[in-house]
C-alpha cells in the first residue's frame, strides 16, 4: 500500500482508538488524528489523545469543541455519578449511564467533513461489540448503516470520487486481544487514557466500567497494566 494513502483516526487517547490507530499505521497509512473536547467530565482523555497522535507519528491531531452539557443525559456530560463496582453482567444488562446520546453519531459526522476535506476514504473507529455491548453505535449494523449514509450524503461519495469505508478493525477482538495487538505494535499503553471518573491528579478510579474492562483486558493479555490507579 502506499504510503500517501491517508486515514482519518477517531481518538479518544484510549486503548481502542490507539490499537485502531496502530493498526491503520501498520498498513501504511498517514493518519490524520481527530478528537472532541465535548464537555466530558474525563476530559483528561485529549491530553492522552494527544500523546499517542504523536507516539504514532500522526500528521495532523485536531480536537474539535462540541459542548454536549448543553443537552446532558449522560453520566460523562451532566451531574450522574458514574457507575462503580458493577460485574459484567451488570454492565450488559442494560445501556449504561455513560452512553452519550448519539456520541458516535456526531463523531462520525464530523469526521465525514475532514475526510471529505482531505480526499481521505478511510475512516478507523475502535468500536467494539464484544467485551462491552451496552453501546448502541457500536454495534456492526449501525457502523455499516453510517457507512451507506456518508456515501450518500457527500460530494466525493455523489460523485463516485471517492467512497468512504467506515474502518473497525476491533469489531469483534476481545479487549485481551486488542491489548496483545497492539503490544505486539509498540503501542506504549502507559500513555492512554480509559477512566471515566479520575481524580485531579489524573489517576484512575479502578472501579468504573472502562477501567475495570482495561484491568480485566490486561490480565487476560497476560500484559502487566501501565495504569496508575487511586489507592
């Protein structure tokens, strides 16, 4: 593959979006690194964006500002505590307090714009519907329905210049595997971020459902977690 074919990342500075990110480095893309400040109580997130857009050699991280408080409704925009301590089955019993309404929707959406910009046909996202399927828009039927959308929905994809391929090369890797993929990358993972709820200084809370999904991924990767932990 050539090395001018470009692809637009979605990064969220954690361990999906970073393995996603490797992944389409690995295939010899430029990558173009996008992120949302989107008034996310874990905002702590684009600082790790940021390391890992330049760890992996990006081209171009933007982060764009959508200020999603302004609608609420979610445990990660509004004053909802964040689930603690569940177990899996409680966390795939219903969708969780920190599904964001329509989070990759909006991503998606501006993502389609810069691509579109760009000439880039590309676009990677590190959904996931294994280890964690409370989240409606990250399921394969929702990524390839935005997919059929976006072709019809742009100039490049109207005029058959360019079509544009909604990436999701984690899909249906376990997060063990993503975390094994990625290491065997290079991925540094000390430099992502997954909690929704740290402290501060920047710790992780250990207990809500990202950073209890990241130290289970670790420990069936047989990987040791990079992650500094309250307490």
């Amino acid at each position: 593959m050539s090395h001018h074919k470009k692809a637009l990342v979605l990064s969220s500075g954690g361990i999906d979006s970073t393995t996603a990110m490797a992944m389409a480095k690995s295939e010899g893309y430029e990558i173009y690194s996008l992120s949302f400040f989107y008034g996310q109580r874990h905002s702590l997130e684009l600082e790790a964006a940021k390391k890992v857009a330049g760890f992996l050699g990006a081209k171009k991280h933007l982060v764009v500002n959508i200020d999603l408080r302004v609608f609420g409704g979610s445990a990660l925009t509004d004053d909802i505590e964040v689930p603690k301590g569940r177990d899996e089955k409680d966390m795939q019993r219903s969708i969780p307090v920190t599904y964001v309404p329509a989070r990759n929707t909006i991503f998606l959406s501006y993502a389609l714009a810069w691509a579109e910009i760009l000439g880039v046909s590309d676009i990677f996202i590190g959904v996931n519907a294994v280890d964690y399927s409370g989240y409606p828009d990250c399921r394969p039927e929702y990524i390839a329905a935005f997919e059929n959308m976006a072709n019809l929905a742009t100039k490049a994809g109207v005029n058959g210049k360019t079509r544009v391929k909604i990436r999701t090369p984690l899909i249906d890797m376990s997060k063990a595997d993503i975390i094994r993929r990625g290491s065997e990358l290079g991925v540094d993972y000390g430099i992502t971020h997954s909690c929704y709820d740290p402290s501060p200084d920047g710790k992780a809370c250990g207990q809500c459902d990202s950073c209890l999904l990241r130290k289970k991924g670790f420990s069936e990767a047989g990987i040791p977690d990079p992650t500094i932990y309250i307490g």
